[in-house]
C-alpha cells in the first residue's frame, strides 16, 4: 500500500513550518510548493465546522495548473479555532492576540483543521476536530506568551507546541498533530486509499 | 509567583532527552543531574495505576543527599504503559518490543506518568493518565518502525511523536506531553504552589 503512494508525485501547498515537518514525520517524500494566494473569507451561511474544509478546497483551486499529470497528489489544508461558535483565524497583531487567548482562557475550544487531496481527476475532503481545555490563563502569562512569541501567524493566537501549550493546556480530546496544523494519522490512512 | 520559582534551584533527575526538552520549554531554568541507580521493579500488592508514581518516589529516594539546602526541588518521575491491566515498561529488545506494539494495536491504553517533587523538608506527589487510541498496526508497520527507530528506551516501546505516532495513534484523551514523558502543565501548576 504504501509502495503505491511512494510512485506518485506529493505536493504540498503550504507555507506553514509545522506542516511540513509534521508531513515529513511520514517518512514520504514530497514536495512544498507555494503560490502567492490571498487568505480567503467564507461565505455567510457556511456552518462554522464546514469552514476549515471549504478553506482547504479553496485553496486547492489556486493550484490546479499543477495538476498536469494522474500521478501527483496535491494536499492543502487550513485550520480554525471555534469557540462559543466564533471562529478565530489568525490574530492581526497584538490586541486581537490577546482578546483571543482571554476568549479561550478557562474554556474548552474546538480546533478544526480541513484537509483536501486533490488529483486532475478526483478530490477528497475531510476534516478533524480535536478539543482543547485551556486552565485560567493570566493577563501576564497571556502578555509573556505574545511578547515572546509572536503567535500571530497561528489561529487563534497560541501554539500548543510552545510555551502556552505547555502552562496552559491541561487536556485535549482528539488528535494532537491537528493542533498543531494537520491531522497526520488521518491524511495517512486516506492518502493510503486514495 | 514564577518570580518566586526562580529564586530557586531545580534539579531533574532524568536520562531522558525528552523530558529535558519538555521542561526547558516551560523556561524554568534548571539542571539535569542523573545518579547511575537501577531500573525499578515494583512490589506486588501495589494497585497498577499506583505504580507510576511508587517508581518517581523511589528514584527520589536516590538522590536524598543532594537535597542539602532548602530552596533546592528535585523533580523524578516514571512513565508507564497501562493496557488491560497489563503494565508496559521499557521493551528488552526487539521480540519484546513487537508483542508490546502488537497487543496496543486496535485498542485503547493508558499512559502514566508518575511524578515526585522533593525538597529536603516536603514532597509532593502526582500523576496524569491519558488514554491513547492506536489504529489496527500491521505486522509491516511495527517491523518497520522498530527497525528504524529502536524504541527501547521507551515505555510501551513507543514514542508518540515518532512515526509510529504519526501514522498510527488516532485519539487521545488527556495530556499529549504526558505521552511524551512529562505532564508539563500540571508540574507547572504543581511548581508554582509547592
């Protein structure tokens, strides 16, 4: 099984450090590859959990020229962070990092990351959602974690990988690695079936 | 309250390289002193999930004379494997290692990381349980990750955040950096009111 995926061709669409160490951590080989594309907005009337795959799949679009020949695989994702039905992209700069990590203080919060594989013939979409429990965070712990580490390219303003991850995060349900940006065991088994 | 956490001296006793890098994230400073002591059995009578814990008060046990001063805390701690009763430590070598993987493959199971805070006047003691999905393994699978990662040092014979962990581990319940070998958020918490 994994002998046929070694023969096609992985591309993956994304600038983010974490993804590609994470899709590294499969031991495939693949390349990055990155078009200039503008972060998108959904439309009204999307449900908040179908947002992450709709992301994905629209990003997909930007890249179909790529898709010349059967053999290539292209995987594009995007993560949101929902909680009290609001999501949380990704923070503009300091006050909305903050107003976000006090909005998931002493909560639970659920992390979506959407997936879509896609082929000139064919696309698979699917999604994993992993919850989060965040403890009490202080406003210095809050203000130490922004300061030092600038969380603003990551939804909803944290990384449980850093430092906030590791005072703050007391439990999670579901899929570690989909926190940090793709839901690695899943991608396995599709790309698998594929 | 970190404040006063700084003006005292931390001393883990651990080999692990992975627990060493989980408490230098939480930016504590600290030092890594590690005595040449035996592998602990435990006595039997003592309930499973009590066994974590029993083998961080034991190792502590070992490093009693470098607690001469008051503002000195000694962190131990033991991580075990938990599957239908039937405590994992670390695999003897490789037929040990593969029957380990091969009885975690398709079920849930708990990891255990118990963990002594000692000073020469008080100790304090906890432990954290998360609960660990694996996928059915094939026999390819646990071949392949044992050959190419030698997880004997690890309880289970496993690392979550190895490839195995990748492709295999579906869910989790509780902390992730318990999995990984330290309960960071909980010892921080345990830290600061100790």
């Amino acid at each position: 099984m994994i002998g046929n995926l070694l023969k096609k061709r992985i591309i993956l669409a994304s600038n983010s450090p974490r993804r590609k160490e994470l899709l590294r951590n499969l031991n495939l080989p693949f390349d990055v590859l990155v078009k200039d594309v503008p972060e998108e907005s959904f439309p009204p009337g999307l449900e908040n959990d179908e947002a992450a795959a709709y992301l994905a799949v629209q990003k997909a679009s930007y890249y179909m020229d790529l898709l010349y020949k059967d053999d290539i695989i292209l995987i594009t994702a995007d993560t949101i962070v929902l909680c009290e039905d609001r999501i949380m992209g990704k923070p503009s700069g300091y006050e909305e990092a903050f107003n976000m990590l006090k909005s998931l203080s002493g909560k639970v919060h659920e992390v979506i990351t959407g997936v879509a594989l896609t082929t000139p013939g064919k696309q698979e979409i699917f999604d994993s959602v992993t919850k989060v429990y965040f403890k009490d965070l202080s406003d210095e712990e809050i203000d130490y974690y922004i300061t030092n580490y600038k969380p603003y390219d990551k939804a909803g303003a944290y990384g449980i990988q850093e430092w906030i991850g590791m005072i703050g995060v007391t439990r999670i349900e579901g899929s570690y690695f989909n926190v940090v940006g793709l839901p690695v065991q899943k991608l396995y088994s599709e790309l698998i079936i594929f």
